[in-house]
C-alpha cells in the first residue's frame, strides 16, 4: 500500500516520527493534543488534502507499508478499546513509567490501543477515515519507515 506524506523538509529518506515530533507544525499541533505520541501523518490517495487547511506545500514522499501493519482504529476489530480491566491496568503502569507521569495521570485511549495493537497484530501505525471525505483514510505511523521522493507535484 502507498502512502503520501507532504513536507517542506528537502531530501528525506526515512519519515521518523521521533524527528517530526520536533517540528510540529501548525495543523497537527491539535493531533498531538490528542495524543502525545510521535507519528507521522499520511494521506492515502494522491491529490488528498487536509480536511482544515486544504493543500499542503511541499515535498511529496512516498512510503510503502502492508495493509496488516495498520490497525483499522474506527473498525477496532480486535475491542480494543473494550479490553479487559487487567489490560488496562498493566498498560497504565507501563505508560506512566515510559513518560514518568504521577499514579493520577490518565492513559491515553490511543495509546493503549497502540500498544494493545502494536503488541498483538505488529501494527505500526493507525489507518482512519478523514473527515468529511469519502473513500479518504489518513495513516498515524509511530514506526520510522523509509521515503522515496517523488518529482510530481502532489496536487
């Protein structure tokens, strides 16, 4: 499966999202509130734009990853998110301890999904309908994937 991430970044040859958590921009900075996670935004069809700002400018850069190595978050065919209370309980210690949060710190949906999924399926990342759009998923990678730059333009 293709994926297309725009960015103004020259030259990228591997979308680490490590990396990409240090250059937030202005439209996912309301992603990453939701969710404190680094990933990696992608658009599944080519010519896609973002449901709030339109058109992205930039560099196109293509990725490609299996179908299985995303977790289908709106179908959560596994019930993840209705995973037994003892799931719960472990990822909870396992998450405040990886961010050194206080025993009051709430965990994450998404992230307990991710691990739960990440664990169970080797998902790498999330894949969502976008909003608004039909037949138009957006693609959340937490995994570094490698990048192959394409010379067309995006849009």
């Amino acid at each position: 499966m293709t994926l297309y991430h725009v960015s103004s970044t020259p030259d990228i040859e591997v979308l680490d999202p490590a990396i990409a958590a240090k250059n937030v921009k202005t439209y996912t900075n309301a992603e990453y509130k939701a969710w404190d996670r680094p990933r990696v935004f992608f658009f599944t069809k080519w010519g896609q734009e973002d449901v709030g700002i339109g058109r992205i400018r930039g560099n196109v850069y293509e990725v490609e990853v299996s179908p299985n190595q995303l977790y289908p978050l709106a179908e959560d065919p596994n019930g993840y998110y209705k995973r037994s209370k003892e799931d719960y309980e472990e990822h909870k210690a396992r998450y405040k301890e990886m961010r050194n949060k206080p025993d009051y710190y709430p965990v994450n949906l998404f992230e307990m999904v991710a691990t739960l999924a990440g664990r169970d399926e080797g998902a790498i990342g999330f894949i969502y309908p976008q909003q608004g759009q039909a037949n138009k998923d957006i693609v959340a990678l937490w995994e570094p994937v490698s990048a192959k730059r394409s010379e067309k333009s995006f849009y």
